[in-house]
C-alpha cells in the first residue's frame, strides 16, 4: 500500500496531492499540465516535495519532519514516456542494469518469465539505436521489472507512440497487470487506456486530487474509443 | 638519413615523459571539477570556473612564476610537499610536468565539461531510480557516454603540454636532461650559431607527434562513438 500526502510549490503551480494507492493498478488520470509527473516523480524521490508524507507499505520513504530516502534506495521501478534506455549498453545489459546495481543475485528464471512476458529473446543483443519505439518501451518495462521493485511507476508509457505502436504494447501492460503481482501506479490522460487498464482512478487536476473511484470518473465517450 | 643525436633523444623522451606524466594526472582532477561545474550550481561557481581558465589567458611567464613562488624550494606548498611528502618540483622533470598541466588544464577541463553537458540528465535520473548510488550513476552512466569529449580533452592537454614553454622556462628553467623539453631545445638550438640543422629536426619530431596525437584521437573518439550509437 503507498500512501501519498505532497505539497510543492513550483514558480507557475502549485501540488497538493493525496492518495493512497492498494494492489492492482491506480491510475493518475488528468489533462497534460495537471502535475501527474510531479507527483510521481516525489514518490520515486526524484523531486523533493515542500511538505507531506510519503510512505510504501509502512515504510517510510519522504517525511518533511526529516527524513527522505534517496531513490536509489525506495525500490520503485520506474518506466519513463521516452523509455530512456542507455545508448551504450546492449539490451541485455540495459535489463539487468538494475540488478547489477542493487546487488541482487541473478534470477534466470526471472529474467526468462519477463524476456518471455515481453516478448524481447530475439532483441537481447542488439543497441537501443536499433530498436523501434515500440521495442524501447518493452525493453523500458522490461528493466524496470528486472530490478524487483515493490512498487512500478509508470509515466503515459504509450504518449510516445503512435497508433498502432500502442496497439502493440498495450496489450503487454495488460498481461503485467495480470500475471505479476507488483502494484502499479499509472499515469495517463488517455480514458481509454486508463478504463481497460485501471483498477482504481485517481483523477488530478490543477495539482490537485478531485476524485478517487472507478470508471465513473471518467467522460464515458473518450473512455469507450479505441486506444 | 633522419636520425637524432643523444641530445635530441633526450629531449625528444622527456617531452613525452612529461607531456604523458601532465596528462595523466591532471584527469582524475579535471574530471571531478568539470563533473561539479557541469552538474552542481553553488556560490562561487563563476570565480571557480574563472580560477580554472586562468592559466589559458594569463601570459604564461606569470603563471611560471606563481608556480615558482608557491611550489619552489620555500614556497608555502612547495615546502609542505617536499618535508612531508619528498616531492620536489623546483628544476625537476616533474616541475616541468605540474607546470604542463597546470596550462593543459582549462583545455581538458573545458572539453569534459562539454561532454558531460551534453550527456542527457534523464538517463542519469533513470539510472538512479535503478538502484545506482550517485558515484554509480556517474561511472556507469555518464563516464561511459562522456568518453569521446575526455578523449578529445586529453588530446588537447598532451599537445598544450607538449608545447608548452613559457611556464616551464620560468618555473624550473631549461636544463638539458632534466626539465629541457622539446620547444626548450629548439630554443637553445636557434640561440647558438650552428644549431639550425638540429632545431629543424625537433622541429619535424614536434609536427610528427603532433599529427599522431591528433590522427589517434580521432580514431579513439570516433571508436567510442560507434560502441555508444552504433552496432
């Protein structure tokens, strides 16, 4: 369970967020400009908030009283809109990047079940140079998941892509949603994406929280396009 | 035939000595300080980054005699360095060496800031959120894609090092065999009556070096430029 209590004053904006996010994945829905980056980006400890509370699964990460863990430490996977894959490395490189570094033991049957979840075996070698926007986002997911974190955070993964580029992943995140059982966060100001894949909508807007529930929150037309 | 008297050879040999010596020991320093000016503001940035490039417009004669004043025999470093540690600089090769880097240092600080400039913070931000410390973000992250700007700075450093003439002459004078480099030589050479046949060979070794330098960077940088983006 993370729960999420943030103030930060930006020069134009300001975020006063708060929500709690169970198992399963929570969606961050609101129009580009609404602060959903800003906000996720305080809960992998990447921006530092003003004030608030930050916590994931008791433990806690950011307390404006003193306390804030540095996100090499918070184990929250994170898969960014522009994948940012490290050029100079191989794919199967850029996968195990995160384990390499928190020093976890090599799980081959891990890396197998998500290379296998992704669809990537034949990618393994290549550089990101070589990849289509589509595969860098798979290769993205990929790594973040290899890191083993408690929590995956992840920022309008599809914005990047094109129409059937999204066709191509979408149905990848679905598959994570149901076969791992790591909680997501997701953001996303895209009603179709966040209907089929959301189990919980947080809907934010000017910074702020205006509405946690289901698909209720959203406008029933842009929720029942195609994606 | 083209061939060298002992002289020459040994000139030709300290040179590279102290050019590779200079080089090689201004860049762990160069790239912790371009590091900070490149990715860290603090108060006082601007009177660091300006500290740095002094010696590049400073005439080089004064930045000699600074270094005589603080790093000779009874200077406030100098003396620290020689009683605690035994390194002397004054009228050593390695006089000649600090000398040559302390000029070669705006060039590599300069070309690494670049480099490191141009590296995109998103990957050092994504490479943290992966689980690398800051020291493991930089050697595994930026180091790596800011190889090709390190490689051109050291270039230029060696080449400012082994050309440099005005610094060392004032700093730990021209004495052959010790602090007599190349551009030293060539100097003596031309002060005395028959010296021209010998200053034009150091002449001809200087351009040679410089073009291998220079021809042999462009063949590392361009290198790592495919291993980063290509392949």
């Amino acid at each position: 369970m993370l729960s999420v209590a943030v103030e930060k004053r930006f020069a134009d904006f300001t975020i006063a967020a708060k929500f709690e996010a169970a198992d399963g994945v929570t969606a961050l829905f609101g129009p580009s400009g609404s602060g959903k980056t800003s906000i996720i980006n305080m809960v992998a400890g990447l921006v530092t908030p003003d004030r608030g509370r930050v916590s994931s699964n008791g433990t806690l990460l950011f307390d404006s009283e003193g306390v804030n863990v540095p996100p090499h430490r918070r184990g929250i996977g994170y898969v960014f809109q522009d994948g940012r894959l490290f050029p100079h490395m191989t794919v199967r490189q850029n996968l195990d990047y995160g384990r390499r570094m928190r020093r976890l033991t090599h799980d081959a049957a891990a890396q197998a079940r998500i290379v296998d979840l992704l669809d990537i075996a034949r990618l393994l070698e290549r550089r990101p140079a070589h990849l289509s926007g589509g595969e860098r986002q798979r290769i993205a997911i990929g790594r973040a998941l290899l890191m083993g974190p408690q929590l995956l955070l992840l920022d309008e993964p599809l914005a990047s892509l094109d129409a059937a580029r999204k066709r191509e992943i979408f149905p990848y995140l679905l598959k994570l949603r149901d076969e791992t059982a790591i909680p997501m966060i997701y953001v996303s100001h895209h009603a179709a994406e966040v209907k089929r894949i959301a189990t919980t909508i947080v809907r934010v807007e000017n910074g702020c929280v205006t509405g946690i529930g289901g698909s209720e929150l959203l406008d029933t037309e842009d929720a029942d396009a195609l994606i | 035939m083209f061939s060298l008297t002992p002289d020459e050879w040994t000139a030709v040999l300290l040179s590279l000595r102290i050019a590779v010596v200079a080089t090689v020991v201004a860049l762990p320093f160069g790239i912790a300080l371009a590091w900070v000016l490149a990715r860290k503001n603090f108060w006082g940035k601007a009177l660091l980054d300006g500290i740095v490039h002094l010696p590049l417009v400073l005439p080089p004669v004064v930045t000699g005699y600074l270094l005589l004043i603080w790093f000779g025999r009874r200077g406030v470093i100098g003396a620290f360095l020689a009683d605690t540690f035994g390194i002397v600089f004054s009228f050593r090769w390695t006089g000649a060496a600090l000398a040559c880097g302390v000029m070669g240092f705006p060039l590599l600080v300069r070309a690494i800031r670049l480099s490191i400039e141009a590296v995109d913070a998103k990957l050092e931000n994504a490479a943290w959120t992966l689980g690398a410390n800051r020291f493991l973000v930089f050697a595994t992250v930026t180091l790596p894609l800011a190889l090709p700007g390190i490689i051109a700075g050291m270039v230029l450093c060696f080449a400012k090092a082994l050309g440099e003439f005005g610094a060392t002459i004032t700093f730990v004078s021209n004495i052959p065999g010790e602090t007599q480099t190349i551009s030293a030589a060539i100097y003596t050479y031309t002060q005395t009556p028959s010296g021209d046949a010998a200053a034009g060979r150091l002449v001809l070794v200087a351009i040679l070096i410089s073009l291998i330098a220079l021809i042999g960077s462009e063949w590392l940088a361009r290198r790592a430029g495919v291993r980063l983006h290509g392949g």
